[in-house]
C-alpha cells in the first residue's frame, strides 16, 4: 500500500530551487519547499516528512517543529558528519548517495597513475624544452594495486585495474565482495595487505575504526617506491605523518582529493611536496541531475514501504 505523497524540503546554500525544479520533472507530484538559510528551513520545517539536503542546519530537528521528519536524504555520498551529530533523532533515516561515483572516481584514479607512471611530466617538458627526448616508460601490466573499500566505488577501481592487467588485493569489513580481487584481506591485516602494493586506493568511509588507519606505521609499512590515492575520506590519514614519510623520500607519490579540513588551508605543508599531487575534492561529482533522479527513485521506494537505497547503519558508521 502507497503512502501519500510526502511533503519534501530542499535545503542547499545555491541550488535548492534547482535540485527542485528537476525533482518536479522526474515526475513527483509532492509539495516541495525551498530553503538557502537555517532561517528559511525552520520557517518550512512544520509538516516537512522528508529533507534532501547538504550541510542542513540539524540542531532544527530536535525542534518540536521537526517532529514531523521521517527521513533525511544526503546530496552526497559521505555522512560522517551526520553520523557524528546527535541531535538528528534516532527516529529519523539518514540516506546518503551511492552507485554515483564509481567511474568519476575511478577515472580520476587512472588519470594519476597512469601520468605518474608514464612520465607524462617528462614528455611534457620534452615539448616545452623543444628537446627530442625517446625513453622507455613503465606499465601498469603486472602491478599490484590495492583497493581499501569494496563498495561501488572501490569495485569500479578493481574493473579498471583488470582492463590493465594488474594484480589486485582487496580490504573490506566482510567478504561479501572477497571474489571480486585476486587476493582479499579484513581490516585485522592491514599490515599484510599494504606490504606487496605497488598502488593503494583508499575508498572507505569515515568511521571510528577507519580514522587515521594510514599512520606512520602504516605508512612506513609500504615498500619505498609505492603510490598511495586517497579519493574516500580525508582523516583516514594522519596528514602529519605523511607529511613527514613524503619529506622522507620513502613513497613515490600520494594522490590526494579529500583532506581533513577543506578547504585545504592555504599554509599547509602539503602545498609544498612536489611528491604529493593535490586536488579539490573533485573527483567524484555530485550533480544535481544525478543526485535529484537517485531522491525521486528512493521516494516511490519510501512510499511504497521499500527499503531505501543507501540506508545508513548509524551503529557501524555507514
């Protein structure tokens, strides 16, 4: 049986009006409210029973005026801050974005590795310099690449890496997706997992147990020559520590697209490493086509008593 057609409040600092006018075209015949401020959100919130939303101001839902709130959609695919907050009421699911990202991201992942490893740098001064310069470059073929996170995003990096040829690990929190690599590990071998990696991707998410598993330690664990891509979460690395292991010469490059506090502050010592290779979260999009036709298939999902796409489990973090 089909539940009425629930009230939604779209809140984005720029976008709302958009996000809802492509809601509408999708076919949703809900009231769909609008707001940019935490001002407009709780002038809408009475009656709200679903929010679509980024950065929500979520100190309003343990408002009386909340109290009709079921059920709270993430434009993006990341909730640790939601995870984190306690004053979203237990009553209320959070959903968050997924099966979005994986070729956006793993495209980005290849794009990197494939300039590091075929020099392109080099041929490109090669131009500049107007110097007739022929060598012979790297393959990826035979590499091993490591894949820390197995979900659709991870999984599309382990479909890249075989049209390469490469060995693949794979680290994840069960075996659901143990067949997808040639060799798997669970978070208990970290050590092992990282130690034979030519290339490691991290794709987690952020949780208790996640946050800052790549340490010194860690770190130093990966043979000297490695390359370590970060497109999950920033605090899943001590960027102290890898700071000090990139100064040290012990890696060849780490890829970075997520930091711990972004934007990355203009002073910070990873600006200066030439061995690290930075970028501005960027490598996994949120559009506001994609992100809006995802909500509207997750509604006729919550209207028809379905369970919704991208549930978050608070108690594991994701």
């Amino acid at each position: 049986m089909f539940k009425k057609q629930p009230t939604i409040l779209v809140y984005h600092s720029n976008q709302a009006e958009v996000f809802a006018e492509y809601i509408r075209q999708f076919g949703l015949s809900s009231t769909i409210l609008t707001a940019s401020n935490p001002e407009e959100a709780e002038r809408q919130l009475e009656n709200t029973e679903v929010i679509l939303g980024w950065k929500f101001p979520t100190y309003l839902l343990k408002q009386p005026i909340a109290s009709s709130v079921q059920w709270f959609q993430s434009t993006g695919a990341g909730i640790d801050d939601l995870i984190a907050d306690k004053t979203i009421p237990e009553h209320v699911m959070v959903t968050r974005i997924v099966d979005q990202f994986g070729s956006y991201i793993s495209e980005y992942v290849f794009s990197f590795l494939l300039y590091i490893i075929k020099d392109m740098q080099r041929m490109r001064k090669s131009q500049m310099d107007r110097s007739w310069d022929p060598f012979i470059s790297e393959s990826l073929e035979g590499k091993t690449i490591g894949v820390a996170g197995l979900g659709s995003i991870g999984s599309e990096v382990v479909q890249k890496a075989r049209a390469f040829d490469m060995r693949v690990f794979g680290l994840s929190f069960s075996s659901k997706h143990a067949l997808l690599v040639d060799h798997h590990f669970t978070p208990d071998k970290w050590k092992e997992f990282v130690c034979e990696l030519d290339y490691l991707v991290l794709t987690l998410p952020l949780t208790d147990s996640t946050r800052y598993v790549m340490n010194r330690d860690m770190l130093m664990a990966m043979k000297e020559d490695a390359c370590l891509i970060n497109v999950g979460r920033g605090a899943l690395i001590n960027e102290n520590d890898l700071a000090a292991v990139m100064e040290s010469g012990h890696l060849k490059a780490a890829i970075l697209d997520v930091f711990e506090i972004e934007p990355l502050p203009k002073d910070h010592q990873f600006y200066s490493l030439q061995n690290i290779y930075l970028t501005s979260h960027l490598s996994g999009p949120s559009t506001v086509e994609g992100v809006s036709r995802f909500f509207v298939e997750n509604v006729k999902k919550y209207m028809n008593h379905e369970p919704l796409q991208g549930l978050v489990d608070r108690s594991l973090g994701y």
